[in-house]
C-alpha cells in the first residue's frame, strides 16, 4: 500500500498548487482537532496530508474599515485576543464554548466552516453576523455567504481544489449589537444542543435588520428567516415576547432528533438572545 505523503508548504500559492494536484484526495489539517482523528481511525484514508499552520498570510487578523478580515489558519485563541474581533460579541461568546482551552490553542474558524457540524458553535454566530468565506483555487478566487456555504453535515460549498483562505465579518456600525447562546449538556464546552446568534441594527427603538441563525436543529446550521420576520420592526421586549410565544413550525420541525425538547426551547433561546443583542448595543453606546 502506498504511503500517505505529507506537504507542510509555506504559501498560499503552493498550498493550492498541491490541492490543485491532489483535489478529492487530499486531506487540509489546519487545527486538526476532527480531521486528524478521522485520519487516526481510518475513516479518512488520504493520498496527501497538507498541513497549513506554517503559512504566515494566513494567521493575519486585520480590519480594512468595512470588514474584518480572519486569517484561515487564525486560531481560536487569536480571535479572543484580537481587538478587531471583540466588536463581535456573538463570535466572542461562541468561540469562547468552543472546546477546552488547549483546543482553542489550535483549533480554528476555518477548520469549524471546513467541518460543517450542525452544532458547530462558530458557524452560528458567522451566518448571524453575516460573514461571507474566501475560496482560493489555483488562478481563481471567489466568495461564498456564510449562509450558504453548509450543503449537509459534513458537506460544505468547498470543492477538493479550494482552501478556506479568510472569513469576512462587517465592522459593527453604530446602533448594532450582537449575542450567542447554546444549551448543553454540561458545561460550554459541551456540544450545543441548541444555538442560536443574533445580530441585529435598531432605529427610533425598533428592529431596523435583524440576522437570527441556529445550530443543532436541521442538518447544518441556518438562517432562520421566519423567526426574522416575527421580530423585525418591533422594541427589544416585544421582539423577545414574539418569537418566545410563536415559534414558527418550519423552524421547529428541522430537527429529526430531540424534536419535542427542542421545540420547547427555541423560541426562548432566541427571545434570550435578542435581548442580549439589545444589551451589546446598549453597552456599546456606552463606551
């Protein structure tokens, strides 16, 4: 049996060359906190491993005014630290849960978007907060919504030749805030059994736009535009009250497991975390 070979280049450019190459049968370790357990066990059986935690272009973490911009090898950890992402506190909250703090060490965003769990904390606040992922290929370069990007579990938009090279997030601007919230089992390292993250924009004291995403209750994580609808246009207690008491039913028939206790526990999660959105604002206006 031929053995598996192992690439550790040091550019963007070589990494796609190399994916270019391999396509389907390569294997991206980044973090490697799921990938290289699958790899371990022999679910995952590649011709090439490329390892991209050397690649100093991608661990920059900057803002260019509109947006700002995660590297895709940007670790957990650095997103904490950095000051161009503590603006967002519904990823700052999510990353926050994401493992232990050794896993936050190494694990990333990219590595989070690449898995495509239902419950993956991140990818619920990145689709609240309206990011859009950078895919590079060889020659080319394109952008998909974060909305988008999950296809099923475990399946995203990606094709075999393309690395996850950044994630967009619009500056928060004035009159904005954000939250995250998830219920687990134990503690916030723990799987969620359900997410959800808000980001919303308030005007004259109402709901101007409003950006509600949920994890742990469809195959992938959504966009739950019916729950945006309830609460567009209303104050801060009267959007809570509202999806609180009229969980919409193509929301809540997502989920084939734990259906009835989810059904329970959404519109109040949310209604949570529109408020907590409302106080991000307030606490910003604050500052």
């Amino acid at each position: 049996m031929e053995m598996t070979k192992f690439y550790s280049p040091g550019t963007v450019a070589e990494i796609l060359e190399l994916l270019d190459t391999y396509r389907e049968k390569a294997v991206v370790v980044n973090g490697g906190t799921d990938i290289v357990e699958q790899i371990a066990k022999g679910a995952v059986r590649p011709d090439a491993i490329v390892y991209i935690q050397n690649v100093q272009e991608l661990k920059k973490i900057y803002s260019d005014g509109a947006y700002v911009h995660i590297g895709g090898t940007s670790t957990y950890a650095d997103v904490l630290e950095s000051l161009e992402c503590k603006q967002f506190s519904a990823l700052h909250k999510a990353v926050s849960g994401c493992g232990t703090p050794p896993i936050r060490v190494v694990g990333t965003p990219a590595g989070n978007i690449g898995t495509a769990a239902s419950a993956a904390d991140c990818n619920v606040a990145l689709i609240a907060l309206d990011a859009d992922i950078v895919l590079a290929g060889k020659g080319f370069e394109r952008t998909v919504a974060a909305k988008d990007m999950f296809i099923s579990q475990g399946l995203t938009e990606r094709k075999p030749n393309e690395l996850i090279k950044e994630i967009l997030i619009p500056v928060v601007k004035d009159g904005s805030g954000s939250d995250f919230l998830k219920l687990a089992k134990r503690k916030a390292q723990d799987i969620a059994q359900v997410s959800v993250g808000v980001s919303l924009s308030v005007e004259n004291g109402t709901i101007k736009d409003i950006s509600i995403a949920m994890g742990a209750v469809a195959p992938t994580t959504v966009k739950t535009s019916s729950f945006e609808a309830i609460a567009l246009g209303k104050t801060a207690e009267a959007a809570a009250a509202a999806v609180r008491e009229n969980v919409p039913v193509e929301a809540s028939l997502r989920s084939p497991r734990n259906r009835a206790y989810k059904e329970a526990v959404i519109g109040v999660l949310t209604s949570r975390a529109i408020l907590g959105a409302f106080a991000d604002l307030e606490s910003r206006d604050m500052r």
